[in-house]
DNA sequence: TATAAGCTTAGAGTTAGCTCTAAGGTCAAC
DNA sequence: GTTGACCTTAGAGCTAACTCTAAGCTTATA
C-alpha cells in the first residue's frame, strides 16, 4: 500500500493532480487510514498508471473516463468501442496537424520573404503580408 | 465611419471580440457619437483587419500586441523584431507539430493492433498496450 | 408613436487541466 | 516533546480567448 507521495513518485503524477483526478472519478484510494490518509493498493496503482499513459497519449480526461468504464468490465464491451475512441482521438490529432502545418508553411513563407536586418521595418515584408491579408487563413480553432 | 456590427461584418469578428479586443488595447474606435456609440475609421479598419489577418495565422493576441506596437512606429523597429516574433511562433508551432505527429503516430499503431470488432474487450490490445503502458510518452504540454 | 434592432457597460461564465493556498491534523525521528 | 515533513479539506486562482448576460439607452422603421 502506497501513500499519495509515494503514488506521485511512482506514477510521475503530482499529488495536487491526483487529488484533483480523483475528484473526477478517474482514480482512487481503496483505503484510508484513520487518520484519513489515502492508501493505494495494486489495482489502484496499476489504474493511475493507465491513466497517466493515457493522458501522455494525449486522451483528455473525459476519453480516459470512458476508457476507464470500458477497462471495469471488458466482458460488457467491445473492442469497437475503444477503436471508436481512439479513432476519434485520431480524427481531431489530424486535424489540429493539418492547422499547424498550414501555419507553419505562412510563417516559413513570412519568414523566407523578409531580411530579418537591422533596417527599419518601414519596408518589412512580413509586415506588408499582415497588412495586406493575403496570407492563408490557418485557423479554425485554437 | 463604421459601427461596430459593420466593422464585425467587414472584419469578420464579432461585436464581442471586437470590445474585448479594444479592452485588451489592440484595436480602438478612434471616435464615438454622442450616445458613445463607436465610429470606426479607416485606419482603425485596416488595424482591425491586421489584427484578425495575424490571428488567422495564429499568433497569440500578445504578439499581436508586439507586432502593433512596431507597426505604428516601423522607422523605430527593425525587421529583425519582426522576424524574431515570427520565428518564434514558428518554432513553437514545430514544438507543437512534433508532439503531435508523435501523437498520430501512437494512435495509428494502436488502432492497426486491435481489430476493432464485436467482439468483447477481454483481449483488446489497445487496452493491453495501455495497461503495459508500452506507448511513447508524447506530451509536453497540452 | 410604438416597436424592434442595435448600442452601452461591468462583470460573470466557459473550457481544460491543472496548481496553489490556508488552516489545520498526523507521524516519525531525534 | 518538539521539530519538520507529510497529510487532510474546501475552495480559489491560473491560462487564453473568447462568449454571454443584464439592465438600460438610442436609433431606425412602419
């Protein structure tokens, strides 16, 4: 049975964000002490630490509460359930990818077109783009 | 002169954005009718305009912030600030490509391991590979 | 002149995921 | 027995960029 700091060190895990995990549900301690101290024991360790790789993924809490009701009992759910999660993650790191990369192309384009001197940027080019607009719209959310 | 719903129409922000951003100093109404309605110019309009063109890029509304400040006095800056900015929104935007691509990556492995069928979760070897925790760690940050 | 659309302000709410604080109780070591 | 590290809670604060609300003027249209 680990103590929180001790759950922290293993898992990498502050102990302010364990807390706060498990005032969201996502994890656990199966016992206290009478003192009111949180003890974890294996299956309470193994499930941080599927939360915590989880998360290092890039699920977001909310993906790793699902996850996490599926993990509880397998038998009742099916691998299509955790492909359609996991798809969907998929789905959104693709189109977040396809934004950053339009960005990164107009600020290379912006970057490629100026000198970047210590003349006075009365004729800056990147400064004429932003004022004249004809850069390609990357954004579509932040 | 414009009002602040025509300039949301020419600009394509909204009358909120429009004030929270004349709250956070970047645009301004250079003049207002008795009642305090605001009038916009043309020289608030194309600032407008380089604000909205440099978000779609992606800046932040403190760059923005920066870039203005050299945009009203250029003889008082040098194309090297403006590169500076520029590059190092790029280089956060490749920091950011970086842990994404790592990201899909991850993802498209776990999703090509499970067969993502009817059957039952009992064997899923999305869930396995996360119980492991045998995924490449790929966040930073979110 | 009445109604609706549009404008004003200050300030609260939203999202996600922490991160920290205050005030106090517990525990192990010296 | 006292220091100091560790634990508890509720709740506030942080970031970024909006987004919305309420209460009340103003203006345009019919």
């Amino acid at each position: 049975m680990l103590k929180i700091s001790e759950l922290a060190a293993k898992t990498g895990l502050s102990t302010h964000t364990i807390r706060f995990y498990e005032k969201h549900g996502l994890i656990n301690a199966s016992e206290r002490s009478e003192a009111g101290y949180r003890y974890y024991d294996d299956v309470d360790i193994r499930r941080a630490q599927f939360v915590k790789t989880a998360r290092n993924i890039g699920f977001s809490l909310d993906d790793i509460s699902q996850l996490l009701s599926i993990r509880v009992d397998k038998t009742s759910h099916s691998c299509q359930e955790v492909t359609d999660i996991t798809q969907y993650k998929l789905d959104e790191v693709n189109a977040r990818l396809v934004e950053l990369q339009s960005m990164q192309n107009t600020l290379e384009i912006l970057l490629e077109s100026c000198c970047g001197g210590p003349e006075n940027a009365t004729h800056c080019s990147i400064m004429d783009a932003l004022e004249a607009g004809d850069v390609k719209s990357t954004r579509s959310a932040a």
